[in-house]
C-alpha cells in the first residue's frame, strides 16, 4: 500500500512544481530551496515574483512544523494521521487551482492573487513533504530528486564495480529509479496539460491526492 502511495506523491511532486513554476513566474512550490537562486535572478534581472520566492522558504516551514504538530495530536487521538494530511493537501491544492484558474495567467507574481495561490499551494506541497517523511521514509523522497539520483549512481558504480546477488543496492537502485521516472513524469505531463489548458492543469494533482487518500488505509500511524 505505502509504495504505490510513494509513487502518487512523487507524480504530483514533479507535477505541482511544474506547474507552480510556469504558472507563477518562475516560483518552486515544492523545491522551495530552489527559490533562492530564482529569487537572485528576479533581483538582478528585474523579474517579477521577488517577494513570493522569498516567503515560500517560511511559510513552507512553518506548515511543516504546524503538520507535526497537529499530527502528534491526531495520533494521540486515535485519529488516522496519514489519511487526514492527504485530505488536508487535497483540500489545499483543490483551493490552489481555483485561485490560479479565477486570477490567472499571472502576468506580476508580486500581486497579491498570485501571492495567495502560490502560497496556498506551498503549503500543500509542504504537508505533502512532511507526511512523506514522517509515514513513508522507508520510500525514496517524493519531492527533490537530487539525493535520489546521486545514490542511484553511486549504486551503479558499485553494481559495475561488483555487488553479490541479493544485495540491497540492487533492489534500491530499481525503487529510486522508479521514483524518479515517476516525478520526470509528472513534470512533462504537467508542461503539456500546462500548454494545452493554462492553470487549469492544476486540477489534476488534487484529483490524483483523492485517490491516494480513498486507497490509503485508515489506520495509518506516524512514525517516531
């Protein structure tokens, strides 16, 4: 059940941030460290955006904090944590689209409709990335692919180099890779619909969050 799951959060990770990027002048909602180097350019080049690339960092972390938070609480009260937080990014990204379809195409990403919907959908990305960490670490990160792609390399070096059969390089090497192609797919999906349909496209992610959350189990736990 978890894996699958994984790989829906790797989907709409690589998905929302495409989208996020072409639809807000250049904004990462979900690789918000990222903003730090789009934030410079908007300096140096007189782009618009500044002000939402350098509230993205704070308000993604202040979500994250607030999600274990309130997670903690659900635990104690029996409530199922996971299922609650995918409801909650469902929700959000669901709020996200409707203000990027209402207000949209941003032409200024400093005017307060493309602040609102970009933070909006910072804040889904960043529940999104602290349910992952907190329920599904055995899987591979579902948002920011460089670590992954780094240990599929040095993977594949020691796979040249010589590994035993049954060794867990090998089994890993096919779980990230998977993980992977999964998020390169929601990027280039996410330019299409993104072509075709404008800000619309974003109503894909909520609709794939609802269906990872009606076929995660109840139960689920956060881990210590």
């Amino acid at each position: 059940m978890k894996f699958p799951l994984a790989l829906i959060l790797s989907f709409v990770g690589g998905y929302v941030d495409t989208v996020g990027f072409l639809a807000l002048q250049g904004l990462f909602t979900t690789h918000v460290t990222g903003n730090f180097v789009t934030f410079g350019a908007a300096l140096v080049h007189g782009a618009s955006g500044a002000w939402a690339k350098l509230l993205a960092l704070p308000v993604f972390c202040v979500t994250v904090i607030l999600t274990r938070l309130g997670s903690q609480v659900l635990e104690r009260k029996g409530h199922p944590v996971l299922r609650v937080l995918l409801s909650v990014q469902f929700f959000t990204l669901s709020v996200g689209a409707v203000l990027a379809i209402a207000f949209g195409p941003f032409a200024d990403g400093d005017r307060w409709e493309a602040l609102v919907t970009g933070m909006v959908l910072v804040v889904a990305m960043a529940v999104q990335n602290a349910a992952h960490r907190t329920h599904l670490s055995d899987a591979p990160p579902s948002t920011i692919m460089t670590g992954t792609t780094t240990q599929i390399m040095i993977d594949l070096a020691d796979l040249v180099h010589g590994l035993p059969p049954g060794h867990p390089a090998r089994a890993r090497i096919r779980t990230m890779s998977v993980a992977v192609a999964t998020f390169a797919l929601g990027c280039a999906l996410a330019a299409l619909l993104f072509y075709l349909a404008g800000a619309a496209a974003l109503l894909l992610a909520p609709a794939v969050i609802l269906a990872g959350t009606l076929g995660e189990e109840p139960a689920g736990r956060a881990k210590a």
